[in-house]
C-alpha cells in the first residue's frame, strides 16, 4: 500500500495519504482524479477537501502540512478562508472573571436545553443558522442554550462529551466538544457568546471532561476570551468549477 484516498458522497474528501517516499510520483493525483470522477458519477457537484460531508478530522487541509495545501493549490482547487481547531484543559477550568457579566446585564441566562424546547430550538436553528439545523436535529451532544427575559431563544451551541473523541489519540482521554456557537443577529456584541463557550465549558468540567475541542473556527480572539488556545489550522479548499 503506498496510497489511498477516501470519499464522503456528501461532497468531501476527507482524507488523502502517500507514503513519503513515493511522494512526487503522480501517486496522489490518480487517487484525487480516480475519486472525483467518482464522485461525479455519484452526482456530487460541490466537493471539499477535508469537511463537506457528515464527518471529517480536519475541516480543511492542514496548515503544518504545507505539501497538502501546495497540492491542491496547483491543480486549481479554490481556497476560501482559513480556519482553526482551538483547545482548552478543562480540568482546572474558571471561567474567567466577568465574562458572563454582558450578556447577565441584559437579563440573558444560559442552560441546559430540555425535551420541551425542541420545537423552539428547531425554529430558531432554521431561521437563523440553517447550515447548523441538521446538527441540532441528530444525536450530536446536548444542547446550551441562552435565553433572554422573555424566554426567546437568542443563543445556542452544542456540546458532546462521549469521551471516545477521534481527537483523543492526540488530546488524551476524556475529550470532550464544543460547536455550532451561534448568537441570534440582532443579539450580537453583547457577551452572550461568550458567556455560553463558558458555560459550556463548566459542564464539560463537571461531567469529567479534562480537554475541550472547538473545530472549523474562525474567530481566535472570541474563543481566547474563553480561554482557549489555538491547535491546528486549516485552508479550506474547493474543488474547481470544472470538475
């Protein structure tokens, strides 16, 4: 075995290995050319390198990898936008001082959702974060959310402590997952992010998580006042408009 590629039919292309030393050798453009020719046939007509399916391990093609994102550069694939997979040891975890103090002055509260608040949570995720609806309607963790003085949903996120996280080779055991941070666009700028990536944190400390991982984010300031650190960095890459 000196390759292989693999192919998520939701449009991405998760994951693509070459031996070391049979890089250079067109080994890696049969593979990609093989696969979306694939994935083509399958009708996919939008195809991302790492993400743009149900799963994946990097959102993108990882910056520490400079040969990967060379790679698809040179063959016209679109590059959008960095990223970042952030982390934070929870073990000891405080939120730190005043960080909930913005969003508490404008008598919004964060909590565990429950049961009850399915169909508001499932008209807030379509209205407002579309792209996140499917996550919120699967078995993805439990949701936060953050509420306002008349019971309006003006936040939410999702967080997941399975502890067997496909990050827990790298991050050790007992990791656990923050995602989807979404804020309601009217309610922007008022701490309420913040104040949930917090919160959050606390229950993942409490359930016996002892690192937390935030992946595909683009805001490192936003997550540092939470206290978490950057990890790993990706360029997101699209394939050309001709494929």
């Amino acid at each position: 075995l000196v390759g292989f590629i693999a192919l998520d039919y939701a449009g991405g292309i998760p994951l693509l290995l070459v031996a070391s030393d049979r890089q250079r050798q067109g080994i890696g453009s049969v593979l990609l050319d093989r696969a979306l020719a694939e994935l083509d046939m399958a009708g996919v007509s939008e195809i991302s390198a790492g993400s743009g399916g149900d799963e994946y391990i990097w959102p993108g093609v990882p910056l520490d990898l400079p040969a990967g994102t060379a790679f698809f550069a040179a063959r016209g694939w679109r590059s959008d936008y960095d990223c970042l997979d952030l982390v934070r040891d929870l073990r000891n975890y405080r939120a730190p001082a005043g960080i909930a103090d913005r969003a508490r002055a404008r008598d919004v509260v964060t909590a565990p959702a429950t049961r009850v608040d399915r169909p508001a949570i499932d008209a807030c995720e379509t209205a407002y974060f579309p792209q996140w609806a499917r996550w919120f309607g699967g078995d993805h963790g439990e949701i936060l959310l953050a509420r306002d003085h008349t019971e309006s949903i003006v936040g939410s996120l999702l967080y997941e402590f399975p502890d067997g996280s496909i990050y827990q080779p790298m991050l050790g055991p007992h990791t656990g997952n923050v995602s989807c941070v979404g804020v309601r666009p009217d309610r922007h700028d008022q701490g309420i992010g913040s104040a949930m990536v917090a919160r959050a944190s606390e229950l993942l400390r409490d359930a016996g998580c002892h690192v937390c991982h935030i992946g595909w984010a683009v805001r490192e300031a936003f997550y540092g006042r939470a206290g978490y650190r950057p990890w790993r960095r990706d360029r997101m890459f699209r394939a050309p408009a001709t494929q």
